[in-house]
C-alpha cells in the first residue's frame, strides 16, 4: 500500500497504494503469520543436486501447497509464490516449464496463484511504480476484480479463441489444443475449455472434423447456460488456416448461428514502413481486398497520444485472414484490437495478441504439464 511516483513520465500514473487505487481492503500477511509458509533452503538443497530434482521440486512445492489449504482453505484470496533464484533455471528445463507444473498444482486446489521471481522484479526495479502496478493489478483480477471493460462492443457477441500447442517428451511429441472463450467484447464471462490429442497434418495443426464440431458445441452451451440465450453471432479466432474438416464441424455446430472464421498470424513478413521513422500507429489496418479477405493490423506501434512508440522491439503487425464469414474485415480487426486491450494481466499500452488467442496459450502451458482435461477449471484466473 505505499505511495510510487513513476520515474517516466506520460506512460504511467502515479501509484497510490493497493486500497486507494482499487476500492478495496487488503489483508497481507507478515512473515511469521501462520498464513505464511516458508521453504527452507535446506530443503532445496536436499533434492536440487540429486537425481530427479525437477519432480521433486514440484513434489516439495505440491506438499507446501497442501499443507497451506488444509490449514487456510476458507481464507484463501489469491495464493503468493515468491521463487528463489536458484529455481529459475528450472522455468525452462529441458521441455517443462516449472511455474506451469505449479500452477497446475494449483488449478486441482481450486486456488489462484501469483506467481514472483526475482529476475521479474529486478527487471523493473529501475521503475518501482510500474513494478506495483503490475502486481496489484495480478491480486485484485486474480481476486476476482474487474479493472476495466471496453467502453463500446455488441452485445449477444461470442468470441472464441483456439491455439495448438507441443507437449514434448524423450518419447516424442503430443499436439495440444487449447480454447478461450469471451463472451463479448467488455471482457464479460471469460471462460476456459480444452480438448487433448489433436494431429498434425502436412500443412498445420488442425481439428477433426467431430473434436471441431465437439469443441464449438460446447462453447455455446457455455454461453446459453450464462446468458440464457444464443449468440448473435460467433467470431472464432484460431492460429492455424482453417481446413475443410474443421469449417464443416463448425458449421455442424452453429447450424443457424451466422459466424466468421478467422486466422490470426501471429509472425508475418509483411511491413508497412512510414516515411517519418516511426511505426506506424497502433490500429492501422491495411486491406489487401483478397478475394477472401486477407489484411494487415498493427496492434503495436506509434501512439499520438504519448508521441512516441512505446515499446521495445520492433513493431510489427499481425495478419488476418478471413477463412469463412460476411463481417467486414475492417469491422473483424477493430475487434481483434479490442481483444488486445482485454489483458488483464498487465498494464502495458499495448498487446500483440488478442486475449482470444493469448489465454488459450495460457491453457495449452497447463496442459503440458500432464493435466487432465477434465481436471480443467473454466474460470481463466486460475491461467494467468
């Protein structure tokens, strides 16, 4: 709850302290609470030079986890992890990933994680204020908070992500698949789904045509049980063409329900390049009036506002093709720059990915850490 001025100006506002900037108490707990547990580092260094260190770090973690539910179950906000430097070689090990096996350890708890390391605070240690912002905005989502919506979108709109994954293994490789569905573009009814096991053909990753059919079915059942009615319409965004197979499930699925098919390109080669210097503005949209529907969208770039690119990479726009639909495609990318915004993650400016395509990222990570579909939560809080 302390008070941080931002040290760049224009990009980020003063941060006030957890209470005044989000209208709600806190309850944190001191060290020596019995709310709070500590692993020592003597149990670390039990198991981190041994043979099969990576299970048992997930083993050590999944019994200190245990031990805080059984002890704190009903006072359980959103659960903080603070991971010492010596187990961030292992963020990345060989193919897992330790923080997706911990939050996967957490999903079957039913509890919200933060995950903190030390190399992420240091890197903003040089701006203490955005450090904060960062993870109060982490708590209070995670919490159940709503920081902010779009101020305009349709209404009765169903807007459903899907993103293919690699579980990989000394045995081979699994091909994954991941959905994120958003109930409308003001971020409302946010949900998780999956489906496992999917094949690679000579040309992508794709869905059968009955796991297509399947998938979409269930989407919308997810939607009628929320809001008691059927979609207007349905925008799928996926990040593979869609083929026949899966154009036919979809179509089985939706049956009188108009919808759009989607590709989003994540990586393209194409470029527009201004004559002043700078990228071009973030929301320029470029039509190259295909046949099918096929443009351009920078969802970073120059923002007028801060006269300035804030960003550190080069930025570069994402490619959207139109695979099936009537929607205007200039109407399709304004939304998927909408979506963009829908993060509530961060508080960056900007995001390249709409959050259709990022949370179901963010499921296919889970996934490859062995859990089940079925041990799945909807709730996509428990991913981020």
């Amino acid at each position: 709850n302390k008070n941080f001025k931002p040290k760049r100006g224009g990009s980020k506002v003063r941060y006030k302290g957890f209470e005044d900037s989000y209208g709600i108490a806190t309850n944190i707990p001191e060290i020596g609470d019995d709310k709070v547990i500590s692993i020592q580092n003597y149990e670390f260094n039990e198991i981190i030079e041994k043979e099969g260190a990576f299970k048992n770090i997930i083993s050590l973690y999944g019994s200190k986890i245990q031990q805080y539910v059984d002890n704190n179950r009903q006072d359980i906000g959103v659960l903080v992890l603070q991971m010492p430097e010596i187990l961030e070689k292992y963020f990345k090990y060989n193919y897992d990933d330790l923080r997706a096996h911990i939050k996967a350890l957490c999903v079957k708890k039913q509890i919200h994680t933060q995950i903190l390391t030390l190399s992420s605070l240091q890197a903003q240690a040089s701006d203490p204020c955005d450090n904060m912002w960062n993870l109060s905005l982490g708590l209070y989502v995670k919490a159940g908070g709503v920081p902010w919506k779009l101020e305009s979108g349709e209404e009765n709109m169903c807007f459903i992500g899907i993103a293919f994954g690699i579980k990989k293994s000394n045995e081979g490789q699994d091909i994954l698949v991941g959905l994120a569905e958003i109930f409308d573009v003001f971020g409302e009814s946010v949900t998780i789904r999956v489906v496992e096991e999917e094949f690679e053909s000579e040309v992508g990753y794709h869905l059968s045509r009955e796991k297509a059919k399947t998938l979409i079915e269930t989407a919308i059942k997810g939607y009628e049980s929320e809001k008691q009615e059927k979609p207007k319409r349905v925008i799928i965004h996926k990040t593979t063409d869609f083929n026949e197979d899966e154009k036919q499930g979809v179509e089985a699925a939706l049956q009188n329900i108009p919808y759009d098919l989607v590709h989003i390109q994540l990586n393209t080669s194409l470029r527009l390049i201004p004559e002043w210097g700078f990228p071009p503005n973030r929301g320029t949209f470029w039509d190259l009036k295909t046949e099918g529907g096929k443009g351009i969208l920078y969802t970073t770039g120059y923002v007028e506002y801060f006269k300035t690119y804030p960003g550190a990479a080069t930025a570069s726009p994402i490619e959207m093709n139109r695979n099936y639909g009537e929607t205007e495609l200039k109407k399709l990318a304004g939304q998927v720059l909408g979506l963009t915004k829908m993060n509530w993650n961060t508080t960056a400016l900007m995001n390249k990915e709409p959050v259709t395509i990022e949370y179901a990222r963010k499921v296919n990570d889970v996934l490859k850490t062995g859990l089940e579909a079925e041990g799945f939560l909807k709730d996509f809080r428990y991913y981020i």
